[in-house]
C-alpha cells in the first residue's frame, strides 16, 4: 500500500507539471523567426574574426538553437527565406519577405515576427515593413555586427532581446523595429553609422526605448505613419518601380543623373550637400529631367541627420521638385519607390514624404 500511495503521488506531481507547463506554453507570445541572412548567420575563420568572415552561412534552426533562453521568453519556431548578404537584397527580395510577413501576421497564433537580417540594408528593409505591412503586431529587423563565431559576438542577445521585444504586448502599434546593441530604434529613424561598432545602428531622433534583461523600457513613440495606418499594402503591390541615388559632391557632374534617366528610373535621389543642395552646373539637368517625367526628389546625406526644407535650397515649387525631409537617401529610396505605385503627381508625393 505505501508504495501504492507513494505511485499515484508520484503521478500527480508528474501530472500538475506537465498541466502547469503547457499553460505556461500557452501563456507564451508566439514569435516567428524569418531568416535572411547576413552577419547574424555569418562565421570566421578564428575568433578573433570580427570584420572579416562570410556572411549567411548558419540556416534558422541552428540560430534559433544558439540561444535556447529563447524558450523563457516565446514559443518560437523559424523559417528560412533567403540566405544572402543584405547588400545584395533587391526589390523582389523585399516584395518576397513583405508579403510572407504579412501573411504571417494575420495568423491568430502569431504575435510577432523577428526578421535576421544583414546591417548592410537592414534599414531599407525594416522602413519598407514599416510602410507596407499592415498590422499592430510588432515586427523587428535584428543583425549582428560580428560573426557568431567572434570573441563577443554580438548576435546573441540581440536575437534574445528581439524576440523579448517581438512578443511583448506593449510594442504593439509603435511600427517597425530595428533591435540591436540593446536599443529599441524605430524602423523608420534608424541608419547605420559605423561599420565596425556593434553601436552601428543610430536614430538622429534618439530610440524608442531600450531592452535591458528581457524587459521593455519605453521612452517615445514615433508621430510619423505607419504599418495598420498606412495607406500601402504589400499583399497589393506586385511590382516596384526604378529609384535611383545620385551621390553629390564638389565637382559633380550629370553622368550619373541622365545613365539613371536612359536606365528608365521613375525618380532620382539626389543625395545632395547639406540642405539637399544642389550644384549649380546641375541645376539645368535636374529640371530638363523633371520635364521627362521623372521625379526629382531632394535628400541630403549628412549621416547624422540631414534635414531638407522645401524651398530652402532650390525653389522646389518652381521645379516640381520633391523633398525627402528627414529622411537619407536610401529612406528615401524606399519611400519613394512605395509611393509611385499608388502615384505620379509630385504634390501627392510631396504629402506622403512629410506624413511618413
């Protein structure tokens, strides 16, 4: 009889666990991992190979198998989209991850999405969902500055804290995200500005907040448009036109300007000095441009910011010329590229470059 009694407790117990588990499964956001690639997936030679080693070499489940504290925090299960370096990320790779995240997040037992990521374009990547996918559901772009076999790599905890920040309720409705180095920086704001830190990633505006031993630390929320209220829909987009970035510097000339022009591009970034400027000897170019039809957008590529005023350089108005306000050239790419599907008139374009 004792070791009857002492069976059906041993049972019990066994049985409350297991009960007690599954409700704990349960009670766990459900966090889907995309893998792209990039340096989150990359490995080196030796471990003191922090800049030099080949990108996209670790599948998904051996990523997501690196960290098992994942576990603590979500029920996460991983997905390979593509395995390549993020500089070599097109258009139709975009449209490809856009429309399997939208998918995604539409499913009931999805609650948020982590998509590894090179840092090469993981900006224009996390700024494209931000503008298209159409969901209050948090969506986070993470990448790594050094290769999972590095002293220090950095690709760890970044998985860690994005998949903190992908399953948590209180990231709902703030956009996109960029999760690196312990930030939370908007999809939207962030740029990369150094190619060695594992500080690479920087808001001129600051981060939305911070990630420190798996919980969310919140400090401002973005004003701009995004996500469930955006007026663009990748599951309705089937195509991206042409946008092109023209780099200005002293001495520029057109080269560049009119080989986009013969290329068949819809708009040209021109990257310009300081407040979007744009040099004299390119100014007649620009306009006999603009009257081919092709939309010529102002930007400026000072890193830490650059902040184009309408008018403020150029008479935009005169010109027909569009300014990309806050955002670097290759925001503006992305933006502008979005936008042309739905529209051609500069003044509409112009809106959607000051709302978003």
């Amino acid at each position: 009889m004792p070791g009857k009694t002492f069976m059906k407790w041993v049972l019990a117990v066994v049985s409350a666990a297991l009960v007690s588990g599954g409700a704990l499964a349960q009670n766990k956001p459900n966090v889907v991992i995309l893998a792209t690639g990039g340096t989150i997936a990359g490995a080196g030679a030796d471990v003191a190979n922090t800049a030099t080693y080949q990108a996209a070499k670790v599948p998904v489940d051996k990523l997501v198998a690196s960290v098992p504290q994942l576990s603590n925090v979500a029920n996460v299960r991983g997905e390979q989209v593509f395995q390549i370096a993020s500089e070599s990320f097109r258009n139709d790779n975009l449209l490809t991850l856009g429309k399997r995240v939208s998918a995604l997040v539409k499913q009931n037992d999805v609650d948020g999405v982590v998509i590894t990521h090179g840092t090469d374009t993981a900006e224009e990547t996390a700024y494209f969902l931000n503008l298209v996918v159409k969901t209050e559901k948090p969506i986070v772009v993470v990448a790594a500055m050094r290769p999972g076999t590095a002293m220090s790599a950095d690709g760890v905890l970044n998985l860690y804290d994005a998949v903190v920040v992908a399953g948590a309720k209180d990231a709902r409705g703030r956009g996109t995200f960029i999760v690196m180095n312990d930030e939370i920086n908007s999809g939207r704001d962030a740029a990369k500005m150094i190619n060695v830190r594992t500080d690479a990633f920087k808001s001129p505006w600051g981060p939305l907040g911070m990630v420190v031993e798996g919980r969310n630390y919140w400090f401002r929320k973005l004003d701009k448009r995004h996500t469930a209220n955006s007026e663009f829909d990748v599951d309705k987009i089937d195509s991206l036109p042409l946008v092109e970035i023209a780099y200005a510097s002293g001495n520029v000339n057109d080269t560049a300007y009119r080989a986009f022009a013969a290329a068949g591009a819809k708009a040209i970034i021109h990257a310009g000095t300081g407040n979007g400027s744009v040099s004299g000897t390119l100014v007649p170019v620009l306009q006999e441009l603009r009257g081919k039809g092709i939309q010529i957008i102002r930007s400026s590529h000072v890193n830490a910011g650059g902040f184009v005023l309408r008018n403020g350089e150029q008479p935009d108005d005169k010109y027909d010329w569009i300014v990309a306000h806050d955002l670097n050239p290759q925001k503006a790419r992305i933006l502008a590229t979005v936008a042309l599907t739905a529209t051609s008139d500069s003044k509409e374009l112009q809106r959607i470059f000051m709302e978003y």
